[in-house]
C-alpha cells in the first residue's frame, strides 16, 4: 500500500483478534480495543479507551449483537462522517430482529456502514490459513476500503451492495449450522447432510427476502458458501453445540463445550416467531428453536428436520 490504512477493532474476542491479526498481516496500522487484560496480536497496538477508535478511518465492531448499541453509543461521540463503520456481528438485534447496521446507526453521526460476514473461521483467519469472506455495503469507498485493510494472498474479500441480505445470511446461517452440528452427532451420512443443506438455505432465502434482502445473497458465498464450509468446520462454536446437544448434553452444557457465547441461541426463538408474524414458511428454523434446543428426542428432530420440511425450494 501507497499508505497504511488505519483499522480500529472494537472488541476483544476471538472473533475481534482474528480479524486484528489479518489487517496486520497486510500492513495496516491497527488498534484493537478491548475491557480485557491480554497481549495484543502481533503487529497491534492495544488500549482500553474506546475514544482512540477516532484516530482510525476504518471502525470495525467485533462484539456481541446484545451489547452493539451501548458500544456504539459510546463510540458515537467520538466519530464523524469521515470514518467507516463495519461489523462482524452474526446476531440480529430485539424482538422486531433489526440488522446491526439499522440499530448502530442511530446511535452515531457515521452513515458509510458496511458489514461482513461469509464462510471464514476466526481460528482460521488468526492462523492466515487461506479464507474468503464478504463485505456488504452500499458504499463503494467502504467496500475497497475494507477489501485493501483485509484482502491478501490467505485472505480473499469479495463485495455485495446488499447489506441488509449480507447481515440475515450471517445470522441464518449461524442457526442453520447448529442443526448440521446436530446431524453430526446424530450419526446421519453425508447425503442427507447435503439434502437438508440444500433445503436450509432456500428457507433461509425466504426469510431474508421477506426482510429486504436478495435471494442471491443467500445462495452465495455469504449463505450457502457459509454453510458449506460449516460441514467442514467440525470446531466451529455452532457445530460443537448442535453435536453436544445430539450426543444428549444440555443447553447449558453444550454452550460451554462451545467455548463462546453463540448468538443463534438466544437468535432462534425471535425468528420463529417474527416468521410467524410475516407468515413466511420456515420449518427448518421453527424445528431449531422448538426442538433441538429444547432437548426433544433425537429420532423425532431427525424426522422432523429431514423429512418433514417439504415447502417449495423458490
């Protein structure tokens, strides 16, 4: 780079040292902001006061959906109409499931707003193992912004103006992928693993498209791309919890076998009843959250989630 780009990462997660890690990899001059007491990455430089994110041209919240809003009101003050602002939020946020972008952008003066998502593991990204992922946003100064902070030669970071599509795949997908977990544990084959991802990510297109999203978003890298890689990530968070919960575990403790709060959990109730309210077909999701969680039998879930959901595909 002519000159280094200036990346500010809120939150200091797995998921917020990750992605810490990767700009620093491509040079960038990064920040990573974070309450905890650990050493920074390599290449990072590490404070605890939220106020020197405005020294950053790209802002990038890495916290959990239920705290969003507060950090972002906090960092409101602090910023203006020169920063960009992204997340890598799988959540949506309230009972009325707004996107993060929607929720954030009340809370600052910021308006350049993009998000990410797609099939990438923070393990992975940490360790620069080649990955892919997306950045959504309807600006085009964001988008190259974000593919010059991330994209290297282990790092590919493919753009999409459909933002509020790029937001629900995350969070679908991230439901969808506890379901997969379970199928593991449950000791199905892989042809019927593939049958009901195929049939997960046409519901998953219904619903984003009944939020304002595009059917495609959902059948590319961002949903299907996501899920995919899913099958593969057998130490994702949501595959170890779908796994633990088939192998008879609770709730409880297959979340601590996760290793991390995972958003899906407290996600899936909302959304089986805001499909409801919107009469969109999803028995996939409403099977998730009235079964598998709820510690049904596990030969009844698995009819459930591999037979009965026979709804159109389009």
């Amino acid at each position: 780079m002519s000159e280094r780009l200036s990346v500010a990462v809120v939150g200091g997660g797995v998921w917020g040292r990750s992605l810490a890690s990767a700009a620093a990899r491509t040079g960038c001059n990064v920040l990573l902001i974070s309450r905890r007491e650990r050493d920074a990455p390599e290449g990072v430089r590490s404070t605890k006061e939220i106020a020197e994110a405005a020294r950053s041209r790209i802002v990038l919240l890495a916290v959990p959906s239920a705290h969003a809003v507060a950090v972002a009101a906090e960092l409101g003050p602090h910023l203006n109409g020169g920063h960009f602002l992204v997340h890598g939020v799988r959540g949506l946020i309230g009972d009325n499931l707004r996107t993060v972008s929607e929720a954030v952008r009340d809370e600052m003066p910021v308006r350049r707003l993009g998000a990410l998502g797609g099939p990438v593991l923070a393990t992975e990204l940490e360790s620069g193992l080649p990955s892919m992922m997306v950045v959504g946003s309807r600006y085009l100064e964001l988008r190259e912004a974000v593919i010059e902070a991330f994209g290297s030669e282990a790092l590919r970071v493919y753009p999409t103006t459909d933002l509020i599509g790029l937001e629900w795949a995350s969070a679908l997908t991230g439901c969808l992928a506890i379901a997969i977990g379970y199928a593991f544990g449950a000791g199905l084959g892989p042809g019927l693993v593939a049958a009901f991802t195929t049939r997960a990510v046409h519901e998953a297109a219904r619903v984003a498209y009944a939020a304002g999203g595009e059917h495609a978003t959902l059948l590319d890298l961002a949903g299907l791309g996501d899920l995919l890689a899913a099958v593969g990530q057998r130490d994702r968070p949501e595959i170890v919890l779908g796994r633990c919960l088939a192998e008879g575990k609770s709730l409880d403790e297959a979340s601590k076998a996760a290793g991390e709060r995972i958003e899906a959990v407290a996600l899936l109730p909302k959304l089986q009843a805001w499909a409801l309210a919107k009469k969109v077909d999803a028995p996939i999701l409403s099977t998730i959250a009235t079964g598998l969680l709820k510690g049904r039998p596990s030969d009844a879930l698995v009819r459930d989630l591999m037979v009965a959901p026979l709804a159109p595909l389009s």
